[in-house]
C-alpha cells in the first residue's frame, strides 16, 4: 500500500503485513467482474466473471460448489436475500433469480433492447426485489410470487436525472438514488414518493456510488449517507439535517470504489494508485456519537398540502444546517425542555454515557409517556450502560450452539429462520455465560422480544438481556428450578395492602401467585401488549428502580380487577394472563408509578432488592446467584438421564436393528416368493402367447402364400402385357420401317422415271435431228444418192424401232422388278416383317443391277450403231439374245434369293454396296450420254461434209 501524508488522509491507517490474513481459494483464469457474500452458508460466496458465468466457492474446502450459466453479458451486480436463500444477478440486458439451495435459476426478467437494466437488488430484510431501469423506471416485485406490488412515480422535470446508483438504507424505507447530475433523489418507499431532493455541492458533477452509514442503534434508519463523486472524493452527509459530516479521499489521490462494513465501524476504499485504505468511521467523525440533538414536541403540524420540488431541495452545507423553506402561516410552537440543575454529587449519579442525563431523560418520559421511537435504542444503550465487550461476546458465540438448544425450533417453531438463528445464538452465549440458563425453562419467554427487537445486532441484545437478569431478575433464581417464592411473595404483599378485595378472590378460587404474577413475568409482559405498548413499559423499566418491573405486575392485576373479579374457572385466570386485552398501558404506567410512591417501605420492594448495577466492562460479571448444589445435582442428573438414554437408544437400535433384519429377511421371503409365482404366472402366459404367436403365424403364412399366388398371377398378366405391348412396338416399328422403305423405293423410282424421261427426251431431240438431216440429205443429194438416202432412212426407222423396242423393253423389264418386288415383299410378310424388309432391299437392289445392265447395252448398241451403221439388224437380234438371257439370270438370281434366307447380313452389305454403285452408274451414264449426243452430232455433220 503506498504511502498517505497526514495532511491528506489524517484518519487512515495502513494495515502491516504481518497482519493481513488471506487464502487463495480458486484461480479463475477470468476477470472478476462482482462479488458476493452472506450466504446461508456463511463459508460460500458468488463470483460473477467476464465469461458471463457466475460461480459458488467454499473458504473452507477451497473447492467448486456450482457453476451457473445463463447470461450473455457481463454480470456487474449480485445481490443476496437477508436469509441468503436467493441470489438476483444483473447484466445489461436481463436480471436473474437464484435459488442458492439448488443453484437452480427460479425466474428470469427479459426486457426490450431499447430499455436497459440499471439495477435490480433485495430491499433489506424484506421479501421485495428493486428493479431499476435506464428509463428511471422503478419498480417493486414481491420475491415469492414475482407479483407487481407498486411503481414510483417519475421524479419532477425541474430536477429529472436519469439515475445510475441506488442505495437503501437498512430498514428498507428509503432508496437514494443519483447520477450525473449533482442532485441526489431521496424516495420514501412506504408513501412511495420523492420527499427530498438533495443539492450537492458545485464541484459535484456526476454521482458514482452511493452507500448509507450503518449504525447499531438506529433501528435501521440509517441517516448518514456517503457519496462517492466523479473528483474520487467521497462525502459523507446527513440525509435529514443535510449537513457535510466528513470526507474521505483528495484530487491527488482520487477512491475508486469503496465498501462499508455492515456494523458501520471501518470503511476500505480501493484508491485509483491501486493502493487500499481502511478507514475508521469513530476517527473520522463524533458526530456520530455525539448525543442527539434537544428533543422538541411539536404542537402544530404543518399545513397539509402537497410540496412542490423547490421545497423539496436542500443544499449540503458544512455550516448551518439549512432546512427546507417553510411556507407562511404555518406556524410551529415548541417547547424547550430546560436542564434542571442539582448538586454535584447529584448530578454525577444521574450521569449516562453519550452526554445524557438519567433525572432528564425520567422527566421527559413521565412527560411523553415514551421515548421517541427514532432514539429509543440509542437512550436504552445509555441507561442500560452496556460495555459492548466485543471480544468477550465473541468468545461466547465461538463456543457454537448449547447443545440444550440444538433442537429450540421443535419447541419453538418460529416461522423466520432468521430470528430462530439468532434466538438460538442468544442463548446459547447466555447459557456458555452461566450454566443456569441452559437448564431455565424461561429464558427463550424472556429473551425472545429483545431478540426480535436487536436481531441486526447479536452483541446489544445479548447484553441487554444480561443487564436485565442481572438486574431485573434478582433473587429469581433462589429457589431453582421452582419460580421465584420470594419475589412472587413481594408481589402478593403490595397486592394485599393495595388491593385486598381481589387478592381476596384469588384466594378464594385457590388462584396463586405463580399463576396471575409469573406468567407476567416470565414472558416479561410480551404475551400481554402489543409491540407499541411493550416498548413503552420498557422506556420506564429501563428508567426507573428494578423493583418498577414487580410494581408493574400489582399495577396491571389492579387495572384488570374488573374483569378478574368476574372470572369463576381456573382456565379462564390461565387464558387471561397468557394472552392480549383491552388494557391501556398509560393507565397501568400511571398506577405503577402511584404504587411507587404510595407503597410503605416496609414492603416496598426496593428496599429487598439491589440498585442498578451496570455489566462490566472488558469482561462480562459472573452470574452465580442460584443454588449451585441444585444446579450441579440437575447437571448430574442430566447427565445420569441422558447416559442411561444413549444405553436405552443403543439397545433399542440394536433391538430395531435385528428386528429390521429379520423384518427384511421376511420382506425378502416373501418378495422371492412372490417373485417366483409372478415368474410361474409369466412364464404360463408366455406359453400361451407363444402359442397364439404360432397360429397367428400360420394364419400370416397362409395369408402370405395367397397373396405370393396372386403376385404371381398379377405378375405373369403383367408380363404378358409387357410382352404384347413391345411385340406391338417391333411391329410399330418394322411398319415404320417398311413405309421408310416405301417412301425410298419411291424417290428411287421417281428419279428412275426422271432418268428414263431425260433419255426419251434425248432420243426425241436426235430423231429430229436424224429428220431434219434426212430433209437435207433429200435437198442436196441427188438422184445418184437416192439409194444412200433410203438407206439412211430404212437406218433411221431401225434406229428409230429399236429405241421404241428398247424403251418397252426397259418399261417391261422395270414392270417385271417391281413385279417380282412386290411378289417378294409379300412372301417377306408372311415369312416375317423383318425378313420382309432384307427381301425388299434385295428386290430392289436386283431392280436397279437390271436396270443398270439394260442401259449399258443401250448404250453399247449406241456406240456400236454409230461406229457401223451399215450393220443395224445383227446388234438388235444380239440384244435381243442378251435381254433373253438377261431374264433368266435375275429369274435366277431372284430364285437364288429366296433359296438361301441364312445370307441376310451378307445381302445388306450388298445393299449398301448396290446403292454406291448405283450413284457412280448414273453419273457414267450421264457422262456416257454426253459423249453420245457429241459424237451424234460429229456423225451428222461428217456425211454432210462427204456430200459437199
């Protein structure tokens, strides 16, 4: 820790070394982004890391106790129920519900992306979640049912902050709450309301934590509030008086953050050098120690009317104290209450700690009747003048709980676990103090309404309690384990010398002390009176000579005589000294105090029992006014009782053993009896099932092979579908085949025709030629080549007859092809379509080698004709020959055909071949017909030439 200068940090102390305690409980390995602490079980704490995860650790184990996963962003606040049940953990986006018994997430608060989460925390000692969002929107949720209970309200325009920090006092009635403004925001949550707004000072910018100062007497009210601002400085203020109390931190060296301890005694502060400063808060400050200020009585209460935010600030001051401005005509009177002054000694005696006085404190409660309820706890510290012996009270409460009161809530079920804890360690210490009060019967009566009133703080109410035994309680435990003989007859005497007509009527319904003045005081007076009323006989007691608790009990029989004298029965003394009834406390104060003063000395209890003597300090007194030889015989008899019941229970456990033996040797019988007739009964069942299987199996068999015979119908109708549909495509396509063939068997024929056409015409145009020639060879030859001329002519008509012959002979032969074509394409039919169609290729290529070889001898008949033209009749009888020997041989080659079906892959290569050489015929003939039709030409000129 770094180095403080006096003038800086005058009350701040450095903490050596040597001193500093710590373990090392877990490496993360992640940053720590919250901390929390007082759980139900006190060894365990949460911690929020920047995974987003939160985990449990033990300081005892140094182990894992759970891991808690669910949000999907940084957890920066954790807050822990007071019974340390629950857990609420806070990112930016959600809020979620712990239960820390089972690390179990209970609930879950989703909000919209556009409204982010402030904060969301307990209320102190209360069942009531704080949500705070970034809208300034504040809402109240009941813990166990997540039931909206209240909304405040928004804060006024003129001072409208939008808040980042809260902080609530312990008594959960007050929220402050600021940000960046220099405004602080005081909200009373009982009237759900804004009742101040505070103005910090100027250099005050922007609000970073805010945190109340506890104190132990205060019930809960905390009034001093601390402020860490934007400068690193934190003050600290009076939320009522507005007043600057004291300030921690300086510009140089600037607090980050810092944390009280809950008894409000030390302050850690973790300074932005990263050094950590422990603080002392009696160093820092007497204010709050100092007496509070002189008590007033208001007889006129302001105007009620509502208070406009103007009124409602108050700047913090050092100085003066500055209240709220006050409107007019609303005047207050008061009344000072002045010191009345005595003799020195006199003055010394009514002296208490903390500047009180006892004779003034009795004179302004005979005047109010009470103490004012926001000073009571801190004037009962004062009379009572307790030690607070922190160490001493540590010790008791280190010796664990008495094992007389392990099992208190059996007795005393108590609905909060809280206030059962610390009952438990209450009496506890109180029986570690003196063995007497582990075997008083009593004791939880008497210490349980001092245990609910000091339940925030152990170490007063334990030596409240012992103050009042001490005290209070003399001589009561005289006559142990019997009620207090001597007291109860102090009582009875004042009864009888004040009241000798009811005493009368207790004596006559044989109605004794120990049943209309022990009850009282057992239970000190907490089954009788309300909480209000008990607190005001209690500013009394605690003010008044112990003998005032006796008179108290005469002075309520006395107020009471009317409805005591009515009762007749037993039961109805008991019910009416155990519970609540229409008595005023003021009137029984007053006739207490009567009897005080009107009580002769001679009984009077005051002269019988002792002054108040206060606890010592360092170390409490030791308390042995009770017959201790009874004490220690009770003790050993316990002690005997108890021995002899751990035998009792031993045996018994071992009786309860052997007989759970053989109870479970039986069980177990009669289980494997039951077992094996379960086993024989299955076993029969599934005999049975077994054979209703196999005939459901038979059944299912026959079923089956029914149902195979009409697949395989189904399945031979469908192949023999199948088959019809592709024998009907073959024959689809074989047709289509066939028409393809016709339609090219066609184009051939056409261009055949085309052909045979062409030539006719070339033959006609060389007859005209012959003929025009044949007029010219008549003109110009003479009557001496008449003869050559008719021989010329007889040539021509030769020529002429064998070209017509040769034409019907070309159309018989073609007739013929197609004839025999069309005989071989039917008798392909019958023998099949696909052999059809090979016999009509081969027709036709047979039809086209014919044609082929008839224009061949055409054409070498021409050129013989016109090589020799004397010699015409001897080609046209050789042609004649050869067209009659041609016959034959396509006869025969088309019987050949049909006589050897097995060539078929033979004959369409021949086919193709055929086609080939049929395009290289034509274009030879065509050629052949050109040379022709020149050498015609040539022919015809050469006589001409001859003649000339």
């Amino acid at each position: 820790m770094g180095k403080q200068t006096p003038s800086s940090f005058p009350f701040s102390f450095r903490i050596a070394a040597s001193s500093i305690l710590f373990n090392l409980v877990q490496r993360t390995a992640q940053a720590c982004t919250a901390l929390a602490f007082n759980l139900r079980r006190k060894s365990e704490f949460l911690v929020a890391l920047a995974d987003y995860s939160i985990k449990c650790f033990d300081t005892v184990t140094k182990e894992l106790v759970s891991w808690m996963r669910g949000h999907e962003s940084s957890v920066f606040s954790i807050s822990v129920h007071a019974s340390g049940k629950y857990a609420i953990t806070t990112s930016s986006d959600t809020a979620q519900l712990w239960d820390l018994d089972t690390f179990q997430r209970k609930r879950k608060l989703n909000i919209r992306q556009s409204v982010g989460i402030q904060k969301v925390f307990f209320l102190p000692l209360s069942n009531t979640i704080l949500s705070c969002f970034k809208d300034n929107s504040i809402f109240a949720w009941e813990c166990d049912t997540l039931f909206c209970k209240y909304q405040l309200p928004a804060p006024p325009e003129s001072s409208s902050i939008l808040y980042k920090v809260f902080a609530v006092t312990r008594d959960g009635r007050i929220l402050a709450a600021g940000g960046k403004s220099n405004h602080l925001h005081l909200w009373c949550l009982e009237a759900r309301q804004l009742f101040r707004i505070i103005q910090m000072p100027t250099k005050v910018r922007a609000i970073r934590h805010l945190e109340f100062l506890p104190d132990s007497f205060d019930a809960g009210s905390n009034q001093v509030l601390g402020v860490l601002s934007q400068d690193g400085i934190m003050r600290f203020i009076n939320i009522q008086t507005c007043k600057l109390l004291f300030e921690i931190g300086s510009l140089d060296q600037g607090i980050s953050s810092s944390v009280i301890s809950p008894h409000g005694r030390y302050i850690a502060s973790i300074m932005e050098n990263g050094s950590l400063n422990v603080y002392s808060v009696q160093a820092l400050t007497q204010e709050i120690n100092k007496p509070p200020l002189p008590l007033v009585k208001v007889i006129e209460d302001l105007p009620k009317k509502k208070l406009s935010s103007s009124d409602l600030k108050m700047k913090v001051t050092s100085g003066r104290v500055q209240q709220p401005a006050k409107p007019r005509g609303s005047k207050i009177q008061t009344r000072i209450l002045k010191q009345d002054l005595t003799g020195d000694f006199e003055s010394k005696k009514n002296e208490l700690p903390d500047g009180l006085n006892k004779k003034r404190l009795q004179i302004l409660l005979k005047g109010y009747g009470e103490y004012p309820t926001k000073y009571r706890m801190f004037i009962w510290r004062s009379l009572l003048q307790l030690p607070e012996n922190h160490t001493a009270f540590s010790s008791l409460i280190d010796k664990g709980t008495h094992v007389t009161f392990l099992n208190l809530q059996k007795k005393y079920p108590i609905k909060s676990r809280k206030l059962l804890r610390v009952l438990q360690r209450t009496l506890s210490a109180l029986a570690h103090w003196s063995v007497i009060f582990s075997d008083t019967p009593y004791l939880p009566l008497l210490a349980f309404p001092f245990v609910k009133l000091f339940q925030n703080n152990q170490l007063i109410c334990f030596e409240v309690i012992a103050t009042l035994i001490i005290n209070w309680c003399q001589h009561w435990f005289e006559y142990f384990p019997n009620p207090p003989i001597n007291i109860l007859s102090m009582i009875e005497n004042v009864l009888a010398f004040h009241d000798k007509e009811l005493l009368r009527h207790f004596i006559d319904h044989d109605i004794t002390s120990q049943l209309y003045a022990w009850p009282l005081l057992e239970t000190v007076f907490s089954e009788v009176l309300t909480r209000e009323e008990w607190l005001k006989l209690f500013d009394n007691i605690f003010s008044n000579h112990p003998s005032f608790l006796l008179m108290t009990v005469v002075a309520y029989n006395i107020c009471s005589r009317v409805p005591l004298l009515n009762c007749n029965l037993k039961d109805d003394f008991e019910f009416f000294f155990h519970h609540r009834n229409n008595l005023d406390i003021n009137v029984v104060i007053r006739q207490v105090y009567h009897l005080m003063e009107t009580t002769p000395t001679d009984i009077h209890p005051d002269s019988m029992l002792n002054v108040f003597v206060a606890l010592t300090k360092g170390q409490y007194p030791v308390f042995n006014q009770y017959p201790k030889f009874i004490v220690d015989y009770q003790t050993q008899e316990r002690e005997r009782i108890r021995n002899d019941e751990l035998d009792y229970l031993r045996e018994r456990q071992t009786v309860e053993d052997m007989q759970a033996e053989v109870d479970q040797q039986r069980v177990e019988d009669e289980a494997w009896c039951q077992k094996q007739e379960l086993l024989r009964k299955a076993e029969e069942t599934r005999r049975e099932m077994l054979l209703q299987e196999e005939e459901k199996i038979i059944q299912q068999r026959q079923r089956l092979a029914a149902v195979k015979r009409e697949l395989q119908v189904k399945e031979m109708h469908l192949q023999d579908a199948a088959r019809r549909r592709f024998l009907k495509l073959q024959q689809d396509q074989q047709e289509m085949e066939l028409r393809r063939l016709d339609d090219e068997i066609g184009r051939k024929v056409y261009m055949r025709d085309r052909e045979i056409a062409a030539t006719a015409r070339d033959l006609e145009m060389r007859q005209l030629e012959l003929e025009s020639q044949k007029r010219l060879y008549e003109k110009n030859l003479t009557e001496n080549q008449a003869a050559v001329a008719k021989e010329m002519r007889a040539d021509a008509d030769a020529y002429r007859r064998k070209v017509d012959l040769e034409e019907h002979m070309f159309h018989k032969l073609i007739e013929a092809g197609e004839t025999q074509s069309q005989k071989t394409q039917k008798w392909k039919e019958a023998e099949g379509k696909e052999f059809c169609l090979r016999s009509a290729k081969k027709a036709s290529a047979l039809s086209d080698a014919s044609r082929k070889w008839f224009l061949k001898q055409e054409i070498n008949a021409a050129v013989e004709h016109a090589e020799n033209p004397c010699h015409k009749e001897e080609p046209r009888f050789q042609n004649e020959q050869e067209d009659a020997s041609c016959l034959p041989r396509t006869s025969h080659l088309n019987d050949s055909s049909e006589m050897h079906p097995s060539t078929q892959i033979s004959l369409n290569r021949r086919a193709v071949e055929w086609d080939t050489m049929e395009q290289n015929l034509i274009q030879k003939v065509r050629n052949l017909r050109q040379r022709l039709t020149a050498q015609a030409r040539h022919r015809c000129q050469t006589p001409h030439l001859l003649a000339a």
